[in-house]
C-alpha cells in the first residue's frame, strides 16, 4: 500500500549471496514447454514472464521474501490519491548503448495499457502516463490503488526509439497470430542480454555486463531447452546434459531423489488449477442439445463439480504434488481463507446424476474437454482423470489436448467449451484473478481477459470494480471475500488444486525457490 510520502532507496550489494571462488558458468535450464513470445507485453504466460524479467525491467521489482523493492525507479512519491511520481535510476542503459529516460518509460506504459497488449493487468488503474523532465515520471491513476506498485512489476519497459525502428511501437497481437520484430528480439536493461531464440529448440541469455545491478550468482550465460517428453526431461538431468529442470515429472521424483548427483527442493506455488466452462453461447457445439447449453445451468455446473474426486485427483494423479483446493485463489495471495478453501459440494456421484436429471438431462450430454500437455504438472493426465469421471455421471466427455502455445489461443479467443488452465497470481492479491477471470469480457481491455466461459455477473462485475479503489483494509477484505465466494458458490469455474512445484538440478546448483515459478539466475550459483 502507498503511503503519502514512500522514498526507498536500493543499497547495491545489501542481499548479496557469498559466492566464493566460484567462477562464471552457464546455466543448462529444461522444461516442458517453451515461452510464447519475446515481446514484453504479448502475453501473459509464467515461462514467458520467466525469461523476459531477466531481460526487461520495471520500475519496481520483487526483493526474494516479494516485497516491493526500487528497479528503474529508485524512489515514488504520492502527490495525490491518483497521482504519483517516480523518480527514475539515472545511468541505466538498454542493451544497446541506449539511455532510460522518461520518454521510454511513458511509452511503454502507454504500451502495455493499450490493446492488443495482453498485459493490461499490470497498468489496469493507469489512466496517463507523463513525463516531468527526463528523470521524473507522473502517473495519473483511474482511482486510488492500494496495490498498484505489485502491479507495476509486470510492466516492463522498452526503448522507445528502438521499437519505433522496428514498427513495433503496438504490442504484438498474439491471439490475432500475428508476428512482429519484437516478438522476435529484444532490447531491455536487464541482467542478461537476449542472444537468441530458436522456437521449440532453445532460448540464449548472455550476462550484461554494463547492468546497473549486481547479480548474487555466478550464472552469464542461460541457455533453455524445451523437452516436452516426461522421460527426455528426466534422461537430461539425470545424465547431465541439463543443471536444471523446472518441471521435473512427478513419476520421476523418487529416482531423482536416490540419484545422488541430483537435488530437489519444492514449494507451494501461488497457482490455482481449474477447469473453466463456456456460459455464453445460447447453443453448446458438439453437445447434442439443440438450442440448448447446459453449462449455463448453475445445477450442470453443479454437478460436474461433485462429480470430481479431488482427493483421488491429489492421491493418483498428482502424487501428492497438490493441495486441493476449494476457490479459486492459493493460500499466499492476499484474500484466501481457510474457509473459502473448503469444498463447495462433497464428492458424490449420484448427487451429481440427480443434480442432471433436475437441470433436464437425465441421460447427460456431450461435452468437448480442452487441456495443454506441455504446461503444469501433470496437465494432460489431470484432464484424462476428469474426463473419466465426467463420463461416469453421464456427461460423455473427449479429451483434446495440444501445446500450451496452440492451446492458450483457443482460450483467449473462447473457442473452446471446457477447458482446463492454471493461474499465477503476479501481485500476490486476489484482484489479480477476480479482474482477469471474473469480470465480464470486455473486447481486448484487462478486464475478462481470461474469462474463457465468458460468464457474466454484474453484482461481481460491481464489487470487483470497488476492489480496485477501496483504500480502507477491512472494507476491501470484506469485498475480495465476498467476491471469491460468490464465485464459488455459483460454480463459474471448478478449482481443483493450488499446485505444488518441484524443482529438480544437479548437486552443484545453489537457488532459491520461488512461489511464482520463476527461476532467477542472478540469485543462482553453479559450483
């Protein structure tokens, strides 16, 4: 939250790790699917957030406990509710040679708050960004915001006449398919320098020397393979072909454990895995029910719900790789309770049928079931789970799975009628996911980005607005549980699991586990 006056200065080397004699060294990095895009405002897709935060910057940043620490700015000031001013880090240079100023920073929050920017969340309250002089810049805000510095994080800045060169000045349209020069290339400020990027093959991260900051590791060179094969991943590490590997399988755990070249080390992460489901067409395609779409019936929805083991799920499918969860935000982002977290409905497979037979569909439906296989643990596998227990109850369930890159457009352009998907939560606070996923779709603005159902709720639609400007803490509280049960209790989305991440590298890897699954090789040593 901003104070009236909140100045904060970054003492260089305050946090640096003691690294020894060790020397420079690459960082073999693996993982199930590749990023998406190299323009910063593309998409909002975790691996893709992983790599261009070590290539571009915000004005503030995450320290490693994610508090709110400077980056480009080195100081803010509330001039007014809607009105701050940030001081901007002089001397900092793009990987060009080229200088950060003002201009830079206006542009590019121009940017990203301008469709077909998929990263609209991070500027969502923003309604100008100005320039004071070259160093200073004013943001004008739609209304006060509580969180807005855990939103600009992802605000990453570009070079202004960089992008113009290249007829960038537009973030890529990523739904719309389209490719760009900087959805090819990149030009930040940050730690590592994109050196290159060959799609399914590899992404290269070479050590910018000229970075304002100092790393805490003794990594100047990354180097991403995307292995989608479970059995590659693990071949990889396990013979030292790669250090390390984000998505290690979870069939693989034990063996990586007893390797005594290997090492784990896990944590919760801040996402929730769910299946959502389209409420907006008056016909649902392939059902079989003509003129009708049964997920608009709250007792459907209902029922698909109770007819999901999610214990079963966390026992067999998951390997204990989970927490079952019972709305649609994990336990460390600001909003969650343990008594949201509880089931909506218990488990029961003839309540489910009955719920069915009530809604009009004694004898069920056909229902198309969409899911990455490239993406988050187990993805595909939780989805053949689910498609099995859909069927038991009547409701005669195919499985289509695909990439993430394939997979995530169909969503965003709701093409599809169920469907299963993760989400992170960039700020820590639930209005990330209430904006994103809960608020009626809007064209190509922030709000519903990813409200892949499509549903709409105007008493939802109202409170989420309230959060967005509530300063008093209790008020807001109250509204953030209100809308997080609302949601749960009209079953808009079915939560199945806030996900528990592994990460598995060779002995000599020295890191720190991050809740937002993102690797960060400038805190990481290779000895």
């Amino acid at each position: 939250m901003l104070h009236k006056t909140f100045r904060m200065t970054l003492l260089a080397g305050a946090a640096l790790l003691a690294l020894g004699t060790a020397q420079a060294a690459t960082l073999r990095w693996a993982g199930a699917n590749d990023i998406l895009t190299v323009d910063p405002h593309a998409q909002n897709h975790q691996t893709t957030h992983a790599f261009l935060q070590q290539v571009y910057e915000s004005l503030v940043r995450y320290d490693d406990k994610f508090q709110i620490e400077p980056a480009l700015a080195t100081q803010w000031e509330q001039i007014s509710p809607t009105q701050v001013r940030f001081t901007l880090r002089k001397g900092v240079k793009f990987h060009d040679g080229s200088p950060l100023t003002a201009d830079d920073v206006v542009f590019s929050l121009t940017r990203a708050m301008t469709p077909p920017s998929n990263m609209q969340s991070a500027t969502q309250s923003v309604k100008e960004a100005k320039k004071v002089d070259d160093h200073t810049v004013d943001l004008f805000l739609k209304g006060p915001n509580p969180i807005l510095l855990r939103e600009l994080t992802e605000a990453r800045i570009m070079n202004k006449a960089w992008a113009e060169k290249h007829n960038s000045v537009k973030s890529q349209d990523y739904g719309g398919k389209e490719e760009s020069y900087a959805s090819r290339n990149a030009n930040g400020t940050g730690p590592f320098k994109m050196v290159g990027w060959q799609p399914d093959v590899k992404v290269t991260l070479a050590k910018n020397a000229d970075w304002w900051d100092k790393p805490r590791g003794n990594i100047d060179e990354v180097v991403f393979t995307p292995i989608k094969s479970a059995a590659t991943r693990t071949a990889a590490l396990v013979s030292g072909q790669v250090d390390f590997v984000v998505d290690p399988p979870p069939q693989d755990l034990a063996r990586m454990k007893s390797t005594p070249e290997l090492k784990l080390i896990e944590g919760a992460e801040n996402r929730t895995i769910y299946l959502g489901m389209d409420q907006f067409r008056d016909e649902l395609p392939g059902a079989g029910t003509p003129g009708k779409n049964p997920l608009k019936d709250k007792r459907v929805r209902q029922a698909l719900y109770q007819a999901i083991d999610s214990a079963g799920l966390h026992k067999n499918t998951m390997r204990g790789l989970s927490v079952p969860a019972g709305v649609m935000v994990a336990p460390m982002v600001h909003g969650w309770s343990k008594q949201l977290d509880e089931r909506a409905a218990k488990y029961d497979v003839e309540a489910a049928k009955k719920l069915l037979a009530d809604a009009g569909y004694p004898n069920g439906f056909a229902l198309k079931l969409e899911c990455p296989n490239d993406r988050y643990v187990n993805d595909e596998a939780i989805c053949q789970a689910v498609t099995a227990m859909w069927t038991r109850i009547g409701v005669k369930t195919t499985l289509s799975a695909a990439p993430m890159a394939q997979f995530v457009t169909r969503v965003m352009n709701n093409d599809v009628n169920a469907y299963l998907f993760g989400w992170g939560v960039a700020t820590f606070d639930a209005l990330y996911s209430l904006d994103s996923l809960m608020s009626t779709k809007q064209g190509k603005t922030a709000a519903g980005v990813y409200n892949g159902g499509r549903f709409s709720d105007a008493k939802l639609d109202a409170m989420i607005q309230q959060i967005k400007t509530e300063m008093d803490t209790s008020k807001r509280d109250a509204l953030l549980n209100d809308a997080l049960k609302l949601t749960k209790d009209e079953y808009y989305y079915i939560p199945l699991h806030h996900q528990i991440r592994p990460w598995a590298m060779r002995k000599g890897v020295e890191t720190v586990h991050r809740a937002d699954d993102r690797p960060m090789p400038i805190w990481t040593t290779i000895k």
